[in-house]
C-alpha cells in the first residue's frame, strides 16, 4: 500500500479553570504514523466530573490507536463498511480498556469518563469515529471541512461519554473520500472559537493560518512550542478556560494508490 509523507503536532494543555483549582490536565492524544504513510490518532477529553477523567482519557486515546495498528496489520480495509467496522472495533477496544483499568482501581467506570475522537488518514481518505464532543476537520486546496460534529447528550451542554450506555453504536462513524492536505482534531474546549455553533461548521479564519503552519514548520519540538505557546496566549485563554487539545497533520504524497473502498 503507497502512502504519504506525514507531519504531525499535537498539544495537549491545561485550562485555567483547572489550574485554579489544582487539577490536571484531562485531555490526552496519541498518534501513530504507519511505514506506508497512514496516520492513526485520537483525542480524548476526560469528563470534569470525573475523578480520574485524565486517565480515562489517556487509557482511550491510547488502545484506540493500538488496536488499529494491529488491526492494519493484517490488512486494509476494502470499502467503507470495512473502515467503519475498523474504527468500531478501535472504540470498543478503548471501552474495554477503560472499564478493565476501573476494575483494577476498583473505582466506577464513571470515574475514567471521557469523550474520543478516531482518526485514519491516508493519501486517499479520512475516515473517523467520534464519541462526544471535539471535531476533526480536513484541510484540502484552502478550504475547510468537518467531518464531524460535536455529539451532544440529553442535556444543553452535556456530551455523551465513551462509557455511556450505546456509545460505540450511536459514535459517528466517516468516510471521506479525497486527498487531505492538512487535518485537525480538536477537544471541546476550542470548539467555540474554531465551529460556528450551533451547526458545528469550521470558521476558516482559526483554521487557515493553523494549516500554513503545520506545512511551513520544519523541527518538531520547536513546532510543538510553538502550538503550545498559541494554546496558552491570552487570545485564546481570554475566550475558553477549559483543557485545550489540537492535533496537526499535513500529508505530502509521494505516491499513488488505487483508492480503497
């Protein structure tokens, strides 16, 4: 399978609300790019009512993106059912995980509560799983697309949480077919500034300078201070007081493949 160059930068901080009240951050990322270019990643944003939100959160980023590396180990999948049953497998893996590290705490599962965003990205599509809120946004020619939206519970600002009842059926499962450029995962603490709520579409103006700089950096750890240090300006702390996490790929194709699916 051909593939594509991959760049990434991830930055998870910790709002100012948690700061104050002596808590850590309860976001958590992980990512995995495969030898032939597919990127794997996810962001997981533990519940503020959660005890042990952050590991929650770290356990569900985590064997999300190991259980598709080993799932893509034994082959790619054909067609979009393929994908989705993919990123089915990866969401109750991470369920698994989280309530088999509740039991060993012997604490409630409610206690490591997070959402989770699913990521694959190849040269030819994107396909993602969401449990949640958080978006995942697709850069291509200079525009700016959602591919998915901020998944709300019962209740105005209530979320559903990877360990609700149903979460892995009622998750948002996409396909989308074309060549991304650049891609963005994001927590619910900066959809406010980066969706037009309440329809959740991209507001191109946070995400195209975000996209110039993910392709123009060159030395990762300088990037990630970078991102860092834009998570963390005034700007941005003036408008959200929640964890903050944003994840950066762009894709540079040196090769093509038959389209999957």
């Amino acid at each position: 399978m051909g593939g594509s160059l991959v760049k990434v930068v991830a930055v998870s901080v910790t709002g100012t609300s948690h700061e104050e009240r002596g808590q850590p951050c309860q976001d958590a990322h992980a990512y995995s790019i495969l030898p032939e270019g597919v990127l794997i990643a996810a962001v997981a944003d533990g519940a503020g009512s959660a005890a042990l939100g952050e590991v929650g959160a770290q356990i569900a980023a985590g064997a999300a993106v190991e259980k598709i590396e080993r799932l893509m180990a034994q082959g790619v999948p054909q067609n979009d059912d393929g994908w989705k049953l993919l990123l089915t497998e990866a969401l109750s893996a991470a369920k698994i995980a989280v309530e088999t590290e509740s039991t060993v705490r012997q604490v409630l599962v409610r206690d490591l509560a997070s959402t989770l965003i699913v990521v694959v990205a190849t040269s030819e599509l994107v396909a993602v799983a969401q449990v949640g809120d958080g978006t995942a946004v697709v850069g291509q020619e200079g525009n700016v697309l959602a591919l998915t939206t901020p998944q709300s519970g019962e209740y105005i600002n209530e979320t559903t949480f990877l360990i609700s009842p149903n979460a892995v059926e009622k998750a948002q499962l996409v396909v989308w077919h074309g060549n991304p450029a650049q891609l963005a995962i994001l927590s619910d603490g900066l959809q406010m500034l980066a969706l037009k709520m309440p329809e959740g579409t991209p507001h191109p103006p946070f995400f195209l300078p975000l996209f110039r700089f993910i392709v123009e950096t060159k030395e990762e750890s300088q990037a990630r201070e970078k991102l860092r240090a834009f998570l963390q300006s005034p700007r941005l702390l003036e408008r959200t007081d929640d964890d903050l996490t944003l994840l950066l790929a762009t894709f540079v194709n040196y090769c093509s493949y038959c389209r999957l699916g």
